[in-house]
C-alpha cells in the first residue's frame, strides 16, 4: 500500500489485514471464500454477533494490535465490540476548517482524487469507473462530467463517524443495494467494488459549491450505513451517519468549475499514492469564492 501526508512525505506499508486480503482474493480456494463473504446475509450475522455483549473480548485485542489514545474518546467502557468500533470523540476533537471557501473531508480516511472526463469516467486506483455505473443514473451522471470525484476509504483503524461537507438543502437518502466486496485497493484490481457494493448517497444543493453528492459505500463486514436524516437543510461538519465495524468508503462529487483541490492531493493520486487526511482537514478550495 502507498500512502502520503499532508507533509510531502511518501511510504510503503504492508499490514497483516493487507496480506490476508491478497491471499483471499488472489488464490484459488480464497475467491471461493470471497464468494460467500460478500453476501449481504454475511454482513447482517456478522453485524449481529459484533452487536452482542460477548464480542466485548474482541476489544483489547483490537487495541493491542492498533494503540490508539483514548482520551479524546466520550466513553471507554462498551457494550459490545460495535459500540466501540462507533464510538464517538469528545467536541473539539476534529476541528472543522473555518475558512467555507474551502472544501472539507467528510471524515478520517486515505484520500485519493478523481479527475472525472467528458465521457463521465472516473478511475479508481488503475481502474476505470463511470459515473453511470456508480449512480445507476445516466442523467445525473452527467452533472459532474468535468469534475471530480474525491474517494476517501476508511480503515478499520480509522473514525468510523462521519459528517457532512456543505452546507445546504439535502435530498432524501437514495439507496443502491448490492453486496459488499472489501474496499481495500487489493480487491479494486480484481473486482469492480464501487459498482457492485452497496452503497446510499444523497445531493447537498449549496449556495457556493452547486449541488454536492456525498456517497458511502458499505464493505466486508459492513451490515450498516447509518444515516438518520432524511431531506433537511444541513450544516457543513454536521454529523450525517456512521459505519458499522469493517473498513469503508465515502465518495463526494463536485461539479465542474466548482473546487480545485489541493496540488498535494493531485499529485499524490496520480503517482498512486492514497493521502492520509482527518475529519474537518481542507482538502482545496471552492472556485466561486476564490473569484470573490
């Protein structure tokens, strides 16, 4: 895996979950397991045994192999292994960028940007998606042709709460059901994951950025996205949902002419290497207000 920060430094790491997902699903007998895992009845028992009070075991395990400071956290006791992977920081935690002529992250993740093409194709690590495809919609996948699509993917390590990008007038919750492949970049090269894994996203139409469609796509393991609202007027780092236990993505589409994201960002993505950013970070700036 290559990862980057904000700081223009570049790595390689390769952790244990990485290694047992490449040999999940890039041998013979692994693809077969793979098969029955993506299933959503899968997601729904493992939801459900990792809501009850007895997966609490799973806790120190999880933390000795990912330390993690604690003092941020509202609570430090759980009733299950789920209440702690949805655990909640303390305000103040994640500060959100003041500045709204910038563009936020919806939440902890490794970023990467898409440049979307004329013909609305989006490519994900090496591969290609269309708008169409990941929408179910070609009329609206012609609203963002010529811009671009920001892919934040979560790790379990990772937040796993996540807040709205704009401020504005959101539509109902549209739901696309599917399976749920991992997200991880390993699977991304044998299975076309942000077309068949299920996933909801609904549009912010906002005063200064035009309408903002933020997306989260479930993945293995993941029984639930969490998203109360439904049509509401919204508040840039607002809380919108959360994701139950696994790794996760959430994507945001921006339309053309309406941000430039940060140089850092595209020069990361497309030397392929995935851009550790926090919940509230500016990732560029929105185009109307620079005119200003």
């Amino acid at each position: 895996m290559k990862y980057a920060d904000r700081y223009g430094n570049r790595w390689e790491e390769t952790g244990l979950q990485d290694r047992f997902l490449e040999k999940l699903y890039k041998s013979v007998p692994g693809r077969v397991v793979v098969k029955v895992l993506v299933h959503p009845w899968v997601s729904r028992m493992g939801g459900w045994i990792l809501s009850q009070k007895a997966s609490c075991w799973l806790i120190p395990l999880f933390l000795k192999g990912h330390p993690m400071d604690q003092s941020g956290w509202v609570k430090r006791r759980f009733t299950s292994y789920n209440d702690f992977f949805m655990r909640k920081l303390k305000s103040g935690q994640r500060p959100v960028e003041e500045d709204t002529a910038r563009i936020i992250s919806p939440c902890d993740a490794k970023l990467t940007v898409c440049p979307i093409t004329e013909y609305g194709i989006m490519k994900i690590k090496h591969t290609p998606y269309t708008v169409k495809e990941l929408l179910k919609s070609e009329k609206l996948a012609r609203a963002y042709e010529g811009g671009y699509g920001f892919v934040y993917r979560l790790t379990v390590d990772d937040y796993h709460r996540y807040i709205y990008t704009e401020t504005g007038k959101k539509s109902g919750n549209y739901k696309i059901p599917g399976i749920f492949h991992t997200v991880n970049p390993i699977a991304n090269d044998l299975e076309p994951i942000y077309k068949e894994n299920t996933r909801e996203f609904c549009l912010i139409r906002t005063t200064d950025a035009g309408t903002v469609l933020q997306m989260e796509v479930g993945a293995l393991m993941v029984g639930k996205i969490e998203n109360a609202q439904e049509e509401a007027f919204v508040h840039r780092g607002e809380e919108k949902g959360r994701f139950a236990f696994g790794g996760s993505t959430i994507v945001v589409l921006y339309q053309r002419g309406q941000v430039q994201p940060d140089q850092d960002l595209l020069d990361n993505s497309r030397d392929g290497y995935e851009t550790k950013v926090t919940q509230g970070e500016a990732v560029g700036d929105k185009v109307e207000k620079c005119r200003k």
